[in-house]
C-alpha cells in the first residue's frame, strides 16, 4: 500500500537526521522524501512517500509523531489532494530527434531549459505516472544521458490547512 | 540579573533543577564543567571509574526515586562509553539526562582529538537530543531536556556541549526558566472516556479476564489504584519482567511474571484468556512468544502512554492512550456505578481453572541437593531482607531466578535491565539505588559473567562508602548461554566455559571491601545472614551455585504462550 505523509517538523538541525534515521532504524520503507522550510522559517515541510502494510505505515505515522520536533503529521492518502513532482532529464537530441523531442516536450507541457549542440535538459512538472510516461516516450526517441527527480510533493485540497 | 559563564550556568542550572547527584567522569572537554562544579557546589558529584558505569548509575538512582536521573562525560570515548547505559535506559523508559562534552565549535567535523558526532551516534537510543550553540541557551535547553526526559513515556535525553561554550571567561545574563512549553511534544495523559468506559464495559462481560501489567504501570506510580481495582473485580493479575513489583507478588490474585520464563499459571491463563487488559506494556517478543500464535481467544484492551506502543506488535481492539494512573482513577470513578459493577461476569470457574495450573507449581526445584541451587539462594536472600530489600540484578539466569522467586511486594525495587539485556548494569545501578536509599537494604544479585562488565565500580563504592550486598551466582559458566547450549546446540558449549575466574573474595578485600564465599547449601543461611548483618561495608557473597541448573519454566521458540517445558528434557 502507498502512502503519503505531510509532516511540519522543527527548523532545526538535526531534525531532518532524526526522521530519516528512524526509517533505518525500523526497517521502514521510504520512495521518496523530499523537505524544505515554509512560509514560517521555525518550520519545514517534509512529503514523505512509503509503502507498506496498514500496520507498518500506522507505526511509521506513529513513529514520526513521537519525534519530538515533529509538530504534525499528515496522512494526505486519506484525502483528496495534489501531488506533483519537477524532473530534469538530459537528452541526446541530435538530427531528426531534435524536433522530435521538442514537440515530445510540448504535448507533455514540458520546457526545454538547457540546449547544446548534442542534447536538450527538458523540464517537467507533474504526477509521478506522468513523469514516468515522458521518460517512456522520450527513451524510444532518444538515449537520455542522466536524470534527476525532486521526489513527491503534496498539499490537500481546498482551503483547510494542515494545521 | 547575575552574570555566569557557560560552564556555570550548566552547575547552576542543576541546582536550580533540584538535581543532587551527578555520575561522571572528567575529560578535556569537560574541564570547565568541572572546575564550576568545584567552586560552584552544592552538587554531589561521584567519580565512577567507567562512563557506562556513570550511566546505570544515574539508572538505578532514576528507577528507584522515580526521579531524572544526571550524568557528565567527555568528548569523545566518554561518550561513546556512555552509549550502552543510554541504550539501556532507552528501551526501558528510565529518565535521564547526560551532558557530554563536545570539541571546540570551530574544529567540529575535523576529526579533532577526541572527537565524536555525540547527537548522530546517540540518536537512535535517546527520546531526544540538542547541541547546544550558544551559551545564552543552557538554561533554557537543560529545562527542556528534563522536561522532556520526565514527561510522557520518559526517556534518555543528551545534551552536547561544544568547550568553546562553556568558556568560563564569558559571562552571560542568568535566569533559570520556571516553565517550559514546547509546540511539538505534546503527551497525552488522559484517556479518551468514551473508550474508558467500552474498555471497563468489555471487561466486565469477559469470563475470562487477565489483567497484564509492565514498566509503564511503575513508571506512572499507580500500584494503589491498579491493587484497588484488581481486588474490586478479583482479576488474575500477571507482569511483565519490568512490570514486576506494581502489584504486589505476593498476593493471591498474582500468578508470577509472564512471558519466556513466566510461570506456567501466568503464560497458560493468557493462552486461554479471552480478554487480556495490557497496562503500561508493549508486548515484546519475549513476552509473546510466536505472535501468530499469541492468545487466540483474547480481546486486547491496552493502555499506554505511548501511542506508537498500541497495536504495533498485537492488535489492540480497544486503545487507551493515556497515563496508568489517570486511566485507572477513571475506571475506579466509574466502579462506583454499582449498576455496572452487578453486571460482571461470575469469575469462579476461571479462578477454580487457574488454580489448577497453580497447583502445578512450575517454580519448585530439588530441596535436598549436596550442591547449592540458585532458586535456594535467592529465596534464602528474600527471607533474610523480609522481601523488602531493593534488588538490582544483572542479566542471565541469575536475573530470571530473582524474577521468579523473589516475589517484590512494592514497586521500584525491582532494577533491572529487561528490554536491552545489558550485562554489567547490575551492580552500578545497585549503587545508584543505595545512595537514593541510604538507609535501605540494597542487593545487587550477578552471576560470575555479568560481574566483571563492571566489576571496576568497586573501586567507586570504596572511595563513597556504598555498602550493598552483592550476591553472585557463581557457576563457571556463562549460565543462560549454557543453558540455550544445553538446549538448542546438543550441549556443544562454545565459549561459553569461564574459565580462570578471580578469587572474588580476595579481589574484593583488595579494593577494600568484604568478601564471603559460601560452597555448601548448609552454610548458605548463616553466611548470607553475615553478610546483610554487614551495615557499613560493601559485601560480596561469591556462591558457588550448580552448574547444570536451568530457568523452567522456558517457552517452546515459535510456540505459543502455553507452550513451555517444565523441566530439564532427558537430552539436555
């Protein structure tokens, strides 16, 4: 089972140690983890993205909470919510795939942000499905030469906060 | 406002948190530390001989008071010595608080001379930690640290210090805070009382009801309300190891410790119950046994302060998070309900069928042996102290002998390290304990293995004058090991042999203390009365104790709670 956490956590070093340490230290399993303060600097945000058994993710909700510089935790699989993902793929773009590869970029509402003679950085925001449909697509046209992905990040829908 | 530099500010700050021990050891790091403990006063500070050592120290004091207990080490191996009595108080619960020292600010990450990222290796084991930046701070960081460390599920809390703040040139405005608040921590102490009131329901309509107690019942000082409310309803009654003493074993109602080497009343009752009501306990495996197999007729209610403990090894049908005692007042408010009361159900044959598993008696063992036997000794230190003494006991069979024969009719005399195992921890926090309690009686029962984890605090009682009693089971073998050797390895006993034991009676008298060694069981009561008669001086009793004994009962691995040996199988 997939699960998304949001959790505020404390600005404060060691804060972001003490959370992921505790994946290691109870074997839990974590995709993607992605943190960074808020509008409020005592605050940061960490989107969380694990699998696992109800039980396993239950403790994991748990575990985190106990974190003494945790101040909430979210499960926002329970609601509806928006979850997005920013990648950077580096693509040899030479030739006919040149064009290729640009309308490629378009159709998934994605921009080129880098260009040399041999290869395009193409930028896209999205879900993960859809960020990993572009890296499908683009691999028939072209060999990609390295990318990187910022890992989930989520908000709930409409105007209830978090807090 | 006075004006204190970093060093006496950490002084001064204990103080004013009413702390009266520190356990310790000096080291560069924390030299101006010291030297504000020395003109400052006004702490009693004792000079251990390791940084573990420091650690079940401040543990013993902490478990037996209740109390945060207070421990200072250096950079570097200071505290990474340290780390065993952290982890140990950890997985127990026990509040502390340490200072370690810390290299200058500016050579962090420079592989310093005693260097050691103290926040990084101690975080897995500790409730949590700080490193401290800025001496303005102290204050305020050791008011949160025992804060924290005292309040909900209490824990081990460390706090780094860089040299560099404590200077004692720099002098800061000092003010200790009164009151601490902290957005992110915030413990649930009282239960939900919708839930409270289907948990009492639901017990009320069982037939077959075990009460199911642990550390946390002690942590939460509610032995008065858990006896009330176990006499009101006549409720089997069974412990944890750690739960030991928050209902009296002496009474009816107690069937013994439950779990890997409980009494066959407690594990069989459990098996067969259908519902178990779990206080301040978290179900570990060694209280389980295989969990696929674990009580398969029970509803579990389960009380505890931490809420990540419910439901994270057995399912909880109905959870309680909330403080044992805050939750227990509440049950007893609504027993005066006689409605409720007149509906429970009728316990006879429940009682009629438990104590025949009582009649068993699973915990006798031979009487008229020509060698010593462990139980005989333990039972004979338990009528010689009245069954009042404070016991500390170290790890292995010796520990689970003491469990089980040496029944604590109060809480918080029990001290032992039940959920790291930590051999080594009996004697410091047995010393720990005696300086809490002077006036005590204080034993520290070890085996010929566990003793020499930290054997050298022998050397700290003499400089202190601590006079406990120190019961050894001696063996010639690393018991419990053997024992699993005997049982699951076809008796192929590796490493397991001590061999070349010291004359313990002679190493002691050489750090200044007494020795007893007793070889016969005739000469167990007298020589052991001899050594309680001893007031003023530390006692060792060397005991020459059989080496073929076993702990029974014992679960069958991969069993369920039922499934135990009594005795010693023909192939052991």
């Amino acid at each position: 089972m997939r699960r998304i956490l949001s959790v505020l956590l404390e600005n404060e070093s060691g804060a972001l140690s003490r959370v992921v340490g505790l994946f290691s230290q109870r074997a839990f399993n974590i995709e993607s983890l992605t943190v960074a303060p808020t509008d409020d600097p005592t605050l940061s945000r960490m989107t969380i993205e694990a699998y696992g058994d109800e039980q396993v993710l239950e403790q994991i909700e748990k575990q985190l909470h106990k974190l003494v510089d945790v101040f909430k935790v979210m499960n926002l699989s329970d609601c509806d919510h928006v979850e997005r993902e920013v990648m950077l793929v580096k693509v040899k773009a030479q030739g006919t795939s040149r064009d290729e590869l640009k309308r490629l970029t378009e159709i998934f509402r994605g921009q080129i942000v880098d260009v040399s003679q041999k290869s395009y950085t193409i930028q896209l925001v999205g879900t993960k499905d859809k960020l990993d449909a572009f890296v499908a697509t683009v691999k028939e046209e072209s060999p990609i030469i390295e990318i990187v992905r910022s890992g989930l990040i989520s908000l709930s829908r409409g105007e209830k906060n978090c807090l | 406002m006075k004006k204190l530099s970093g060093a006496e500010m950490v002084v001064q700050s204990l103080r004013d948190q009413g702390v009266k021990y520190v356990f310790g050891y000096p080291g560069g790091a924390v030299l101006d530390i010291y030297d504000a403990i020395h003109t400052l006063a006004g702490i009693d500070h004792i000079l251990v001989r390791h940084e573990q050592a420091a650690v079940h120290m401040a543990d013993g004091y902490a478990r037996a008071t209740g109390e945060v207990g207070c421990v200072l080490v250096t950079s570097g191996p200071g505290a990474t010595n340290a780390i065993t009595g952290i982890a140990t108080a950890y997985m127990d619960s026990v509040p502390l608080v340490i200072f370690s020292g810390q290299v200058m600010s500016n050579l962090i990450g420079s592989d310093a001379f005693q260097e050691c990222d103290m926040v990084g290796i101690s975080r897995p084991v500790v409730k949590h930690s700080f490193l401290v930046k800025r001496a303005e701070d102290i204050p305020a960081v050791i008011k949160k640290a025992f804060y924290i460390a005292s309040t909900g599920r209490p824990g081990p809390v460390v706090i780094d210090i860089p040299k560099d703040v404590v200077n004692p040139n720099h002098k800061y405005p000092y003010h200790y805070p009164e009151d601490i608040a902290l957005r992110s921590y915030n413990p649930t102490v009282h239960g939900h009382k919708g839930q409270i009131k289907k948990a009492l329901k639901a017990l009320l309509v069982a037939k077959k009801p075990v009460l199911f107690v642990g550390g946390g019942a002690i942590t939460a000082n509610c032995h008065e309300q858990l006896k009330q409310f176990a006499k009101r309803l006549h409720l089997p009654v069974t412990s944890s190891l750690m739960g030991l003493g928050a209902y009296p074993g002496t009474d009816e109602q107690f069937l013994g410790m439950l779990g890997m080497h409980g009494t066959f009343e407690a594990n069989t009752a459990m098996h067969h119950s259908d519902l178990i009501l779990g206080i301040g306990v978290r179900f570990d495996d060694r209280t389980t046994n295989n969990l696929a197999k674990y009580c398969p007729h029970a509803k579990v209610i389960h009380i505890d302060i931490d809420p990540a403990s419910i439901s994270k090894n057995v399912p909880a049908a109905i959870p309680i998070v909330g403080s044992a005692d805050s939750v227990l007042d509440e049950f007893l408010a609504l027993l005066e309900d006689e409605n409720l009361v007149r509906s429970q159900a009728d316990l006879s044959d429940w009682w009629k069928q438990i104590e025949e598993w009582r009649a068993r008696k699973c915990l006798k063992f031979d009487r008229h042996s020509q060698v010593i036997k462990p139980q005989q000794v333990i039972e004979t230190v338990y009528r010689l102290t009245q069954g009042r003494a404070y016991v500390a006991s170290d790890v292995g069979q010796h520990q689970m002998f003491t469990a089980l024969h040496y029944p604590f009719a109060q809480p918080r005399r029990w001290i032992n390290s039940g959920g790291l195992g930590t051999m080594g921890f009996g004697l410091p926090a047995a010393l720990g304990v005696k300086l809490a309690y002077p006036q005590e009686t204080v034993v520290c029962v070890t085996g010929d293995g566990s003793i020499q984890m930290n054997i050298q605090e022998l050397s700290t009682a003499q400089q202190y004058g601590i006079p406990v009693v120190i019961i050894s089971l001696n063996n010639r073998f690393l018991g419990m090991v053997k024992q699993w050797q005997d049982l699951i390895y076809s008796g192929r006993h590796s490493q397991s042999y001590m061999d070349s034991l010291p004359d313990f009676v002679k190493l002691t008298q050489a750090y200044g203390h007494v020795g007893i060694q007793i070889d016969t069981p005739d000469e167990l009561e007298e020589k052991l009365a001899q050594a309680f008669a001893q007031k003023d001086k530390l006692v060792f009793v060397d005991v020459r104790v059989d080496e073929t004994e076993h702990v029974y009962p014992m679960q069958i691995r991969g069993g369920a709670m039922n499934e135990m040996i009594l005795t010693k199988p023909e192939s052991a």
